[in-house]
C-alpha cells in the first residue's frame, strides 16, 4: 500500500494561483502513475493530471490544460499540482492517487489503487 497526504487547498479568489503537495509514503517502489484528481458537490471524480514515471511524460484534462502544471520532486518523494488562473468552476475536493502496477488507463479514478484524504480549494469570484 501507498500512503498519500495532500496539502495546500484553501480559499483563493478567481484567477490567483495555488500549489497542492502530495508526500507519497510506503510501498512506493511500483508506483506507475500518479495522478490529481477532484470532486464538487454532487458530481462524479474528474481526471485532472497525471504523470507517468517510467517516462516522466504528464498528461492533462482539457479542463485544465495550460493552467494546471504536474511536477514530482523525486528527493522528496513529493508530487505537486501548481493551478493558475483559478476559475469558480475549479472549486471542489482536490485528491492525489498512486497505480501501483498498470491498472489500466491514467484517465479513470478506479485504475488507482491508493488515495489521499483530499483537500478543499474553494475559489470565489
């Protein structure tokens, strides 16, 4: 198992910027993915960003191209989710998640094994 703690949601007004964390602890030697995902009230879990280690290459929602930016500090064992520009809309319950071993695809929340607790970014206009 992966244990993952997110960090860094709060209160931010539209279009100021935030940088969640993720420290990922535990068995992270077969890590495949990791990947942020988010939850508003009464909506499914959208896919936000993702980031393949074996490759390094990321991946991201069209929601949030060119605004959200995934980065891994790998001394640190720490992912980060830096969002620019933030909108209303991106109000919601942010969570890190870990695939250990392939599951299958990055873009669904049930191919991730491991969860953190979430985080709340509300964005006010």
């Amino acid at each position: 198992q992966v244990q993952l703690v997110e960090s860094g949601g709060g209160l931010v007004q539209a279009g100021d910027s935030q940088r969640l964390s993720c420290v990922a602890s535990g068995r992270t030697f077969n890590i495949y993915a990791m990947g942020w995902f988010r939850q508003a009230p009464g909506k499914e879990r959208e896919f936000l960003a993702t980031i393949h280690l074996s490759s390094g290459s990321a991946y991201y929602a069209d929601s949030v191209k060119g605004r959200f930016t995934i980065s891994r500090d790998n001394d640190e064992n720490t992912e980060y989710l830096q969002m620019n520009r933030l909108k209303p809309e991106d109000t919601a319950v942010y969570y890190c998640a870990a695939m250990s071993g392939y599951r299958g695809s990055v873009y669904y929340p049930q191919s991730y094994n491991d969860w953190g607790q979430g985080t709340q970014v509300t964005v006010s206009s």
